[in-house]
C-alpha cells in the first residue's frame, strides 16, 4: 500500500537533510575529541554506507511519486487536450455561424436597397422580392436548426408520435426540393412502397430528417449528378434510403459525419455552405423514433449513401388527414383586433397583414397602453407580442382575462413571438392565450 504522497514527499526532503546533519555532527565530534584517523575513516565508511541507503530508500520514494502522478497528469494532459480541441470547434462554429446568418442578411439589406432606389422594372422588382422571401427563409431555417440543437442539448426535443401517411411525408420533403435540384441539372428519383399503411410517427419531424438527408444529398452533388429517394420496408423495419452520385466522404469524415456541428470541411476557403447541425439533428430525431441511421460512400467523389430504419409501429388511431385550405380567402370583415408590440415595425406589420382581411385593427405598442384601451372599449381579439419592456405579454393577458371576467365571454388572444420554445408556448398557454 502507497504511503501518503505527503509524507512521501515530507520524507524525500527531510531525510537527505536530517541524514547529512548527523553524519557531520558525528565527523566533528570525532575530529575535535578523538582525532584518530582510523576512527575517521571507520565513520567515513559508515557513513558513505548510510548515504547509499538513504540514497536508495529516496530513489524508491520518487518512482512510486513518479507512478502515483503519472496516470493523473496523463489524464490531465488529455484532459487540456480535448478543452483545446473544443475550443477551437466552438471558434470554428462561431465564425461559420456568423458568415452564415450574413449571407441571407446581406442579400435582404442589398436588394431592399435596389427597391428603395425605385430604379429597378417590375421583373427586377419581382426578383427583388423573391430573393428576399429566399434569404428570410434560408434564416429562419438556420434559425430552427440552432433551436433543435439547443433543446437536444438540453434534453428537451420532443416527438409527438401519431398515425400517419408515410409516403405522403416523405413525398411532401422530397417535392420542396426539386426545384433546388433542378437549379443544379440534378435528376432527382423518389421511389415509395404505396403499400405501406399509416403508420405511428411524428411526421413533421419525420419530414425534417428526409428534408435534411436529400438537401445535403443535393447540395453534395455537382451540377449534372443524380439523388435516388427510396422508400420501403424490411421486415418490421422502415427503411428510407437517400443515394447521390456526389463527392462522398472519407473515413476522417465519415467518423464524425452526425456530430453535431461538425463539416467534412468547414475552412473558410469551403465550397458549400451550412452550419453542421443537419446530421446530428437526424440522428438525434430518428433515434427519439426508436430507429438508426447509418452512411457509407466508397470513397471521396463516388457517391454516397445514407440509410434510415424506424421500427413500424401500426398506426393505432385512424388517419386525420390536414384541413384542406379552402379556396375562400379568409375574412375578417368587422372583427375589432387589439394589436400589442412594442417594436414599430413589428406592430406595422402586424396592423397591415390583419387589415387586409377587413379586420378593424387598433395598435397598442406597450402592455399598459393595451391594457387601458382594451378597459375603455374592448376589442373582438387580442393579438399581443410576449417580450415587451416593463411589463410583458403574459402580464397583459392576465389583466385582460381579469377584464373578461367582469364581462364574459373570454375573448380570443395569441400571441405572436419569436419565443419558439416549447415550453415559451406552454407558458404563453397556461397565461391563458
Ligand atoms: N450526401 C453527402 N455527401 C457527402 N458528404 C456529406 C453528405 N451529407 C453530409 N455530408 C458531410 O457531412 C457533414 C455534416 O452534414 P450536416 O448536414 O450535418 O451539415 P451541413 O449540411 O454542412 O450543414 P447544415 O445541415 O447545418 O446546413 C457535411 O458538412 C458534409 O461534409
Ligand atoms: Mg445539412
């Protein structure tokens, strides 16, 4: 058993010390009271045998120091290691992130320039336009994706598993992105099983993880390439297979292909853009459905292939297909909205959108100001921003339902945030919105 490392360490300073002392305590004494030579040489002798002995024990002592540290600094080198390696990921994502909420920014900021000259015809105006409706897209994409990223982090992504058409699903992502293939001469294949019953999934996150594989599949092929989408079942396995004939990966990347926010190649001299967060939120979503997903290419610039199974749960409820949207555009002729924000141009937008419908919109751009106008005259509606200073949405929406309650019935309020999380919308329901 190892003694003490402090007393290990007490003995390797003190023994040398306290040894040295009493070796020349006894060679004076014997010089000044003795003065023999033979006597001389005999302690000489014992002494330069206790000095080896001491030596030895000593030598002994700092290996078993030298062991018992050295498992400890090895992990702690690891250890420094791993928290340099992390940081540099972390500055590595922060520029990538911030280079990529740029780019749709710098094409909104530039073409609402070029509209506000009022210089460009009305086909550039409709370019104009749908860049920019591109652009916000493409931000609000990245947007959701850190959110996911942040909620599994946390632990706090959620499925709501419920019956559902798969084929419709897969369909649905599939057909979203042709035009970003055929931009690209790419031919874009979707091949479904329709035997396949409804079967017990969270479709909207199901319809994420397609989205995310033949987007990558498209944005990983070059111009002229070719990206199969196979759908079918192996025994009581769901298996959706996305097959591109693009640039494929490596082992070095495929060993970390669905970490999250991690790039094959994410330098600053990269060709395709992204954040990395898309495979680790694939996994992560089909993985919470009970499934793997695996990826494999022959080799960089020969093609790759990812393959998704999901256990196949029969659907236990009948299918509720989605209200079809009716051809009527909605009306709001007559109905008295109360509009809260405390941002101008939020609140403009608001007011602009809701009168288009005919709706009769009254603007308030604080909680009290909404609260004091909604008690003077109350409006058919209440649509009210959540984070306002001073006192926020939440606050506001109590005092109104105080208000209904001296007048029943409640009236209707929602809330329009860019609080995205799920518990930001529990909180915004239990307020009562
Ligand atoms: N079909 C593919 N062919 C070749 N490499 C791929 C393919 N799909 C993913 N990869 C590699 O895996 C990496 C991680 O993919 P992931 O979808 O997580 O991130 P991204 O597409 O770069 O960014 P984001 O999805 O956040 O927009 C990619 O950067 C790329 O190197
Ligand atoms: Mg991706």
């Amino acid at each position: 058993m190892p003694a003490h490392p402090r007393r290990q360490l007490g003995h390797l300073i003190v023994t040398p010390f306290v040894t040295i002392g009493v070796l020349s305590a006894v060679l004076l004494w014997e010089v000044e009271h003795v003065g023999s030579v033979v006597l001389l040489l005999a302690i000489f002798v014992g002494a330069l045998v206790v000095g080896i002995v001491v030596a030895r024990g000593m030598r002994r002592d700092i290996s078993r120091l030298t062991e018992r540290y050295e498992g400890p600094l090895m992990i702690a080198d690891e250890q420094s290691h791993q928290a340099e390696a992390a940081n540099h990921l972390k500055d590595e994502f922060l520029f990538t992130l911030s280079h990529e909420l740029r780019t749709p920014l710098n094409s909104v900021l530039g073409w609402s320039r070029l509209l506000a000259s009022g210089k460009l015809d009305a086909t550039q105006t409709k370019r104009a336009i749908q860049a920019i409706e591109r652009a916000g897209w493409a931000q609000s994409r990245l947007i959701e994706d850190l959110l996911d990223v942040s909620q599994i982090v946390a632990g706090k992504l959620q499925i709501a598993p419920r019956p559902a058409a798969v084929q419709q699903v897969v369909e649905t992502a599939v057909e979203s992105l042709r035009s970003a293939a055929e931009a690209k001469h790419i031919v874009l294949r979707l091949s479904l099983d329709p035997s396949i019953g409804p079967i017990q999934i969270d479709p909207d996150r199901l319809q994420q993880v397609v989205w995310n594989l033949v987007s990558n599949a498209i944005k990983f092929t070059r111009r002229g390439g070719r990206v199969d989408v196979q759908l079918g079942t192996e025994g009581d396995q769901l298996c959706l297979i996305v097959h591109d004939t693009g640039i494929g990966f490596n082992a070095q990347v495929a060993a970390h292909l669905f970490e999250r926010c991690r790039q094959g190649d994410s330098s600053s001299t990269r060709q395709y853009g992204g954040l990395g967060l898309g495979l680790g939120i694939v996994r992560h979503v089909v993985e919470l459905h009970g499934g793997t997903v695996s990826a494999s290419s022959p080799g960089e610039n020969l093609g790759s292939t990812f393959e998704v199974r999901l256990p196949l749960r029969q659907a236990v409820a009948p299918l509720v297909s989605a209200p079809v949207a009716g051809t009527k555009p909605p009306s709001l002729r007559g109905v008295s909205i109360l509009a809260v924000d405390s941002d101008p141009q939020a609140l403009e937008f608001v007011r602009a959108t809701l009168e288009q419908y005919g709706a009769i919109v009254v603007t308030a751009s604080s909680a009290r100001e909404a609260r004091d106008r909604f008690e003077r005259e109350p409006t058919d509606v209440v649509v009210s921003d959540l984070v306002m200073p001073e006192e926020d949405g939440l606050q506001l929406i109590r005092d109104i339902r105080k208000v209904d309650d001296a007048l029943a019935p409640l009236t209707p309020a929602a809330a329009v945030t860019a609080l995205a999380r799920a518990e930001d919308r529990r909180r915004a329901l239990s307020a009562s919105y």
